[in-house]
C-alpha cells in the first residue's frame, strides 16, 4: 500500500512539472509545438556546425542536404524568441554565413 502512495504521489508530481512547463511555454508566447521544433533545431544546428567546419570539400548533394537542413533549423529559431538562443548566436551565425556563401556558389553556377 506504501508502494502505491509512493507511485501515486510521483505521478501526481511528474503531470505537474508538465502542466507547469506547458503554462511556462504559452506564457513566454510560444505553442509547445514551435518549442519541441526549437530543441530539434538545437540538436541539427550542432550537427551544422560541426560539418560546416570543412563545408568547402563537400559535393554539390551534401551542399544541397546542408542548405535544407540549416533552412529548418532558421524557420524553428525564428518562432521562439532570441533570449532562448542567445548562447547558440555563435553556432547560427555561422551556419548563416555558410548557408549565404553556398547560395551564391550555387547562383554563380547557374
């Protein structure tokens, strides 16, 4: 019976960090929704920034898969508001100057 206050007591917890949570989100002026976006968005921006270190030696494809990937990661970050990716400014300047320069490579092709 003790097992299942415990339990009880946990779960009753748990609902209520994300019911506090939720109201945190909406109250910052965001849907959970864009927030989940933004979190995902963090974790391909890492993975840009690291392949955007040798971004000169890859082929026109991976140039086309960077371009799409770092397009998702610009539309999350501009649904949430910038004090939350402050400390990413670095990483998405940078992926935003590698995007830009790949564009024009691609334009001057064409």
């Amino acid at each position: 019976m003790e097992v299942l206050t415990i339990i009880y007591i946990l779960l009753l917890l748990i609902v209520g960090l994300i019911v506090f949570s939720v109201v945190q989100i909406k109250s910052a002026g965001m849907n959970v929704k864009d927030f989940a976006e933004f979190i995902q968005a963090n974790q391909i921006l890492d993975n840009l920034y690291e392949v955007s270190i040798n971004y000169e030696k890859m082929s026109s494809k991976e140039k086309l898969i960077f371009l799409m990937e770092a397009e998702k990661v610009f539309s999350a970050f501009d649904k949430v508001p910038n004090m939350l990716w402050e400390d990413e400014y670095q990483k998405y300047n940078k992926i935003l100057d590698i995007y830009r320069d790949i564009k024009i490579l691609r334009w001057n092709e064409k």
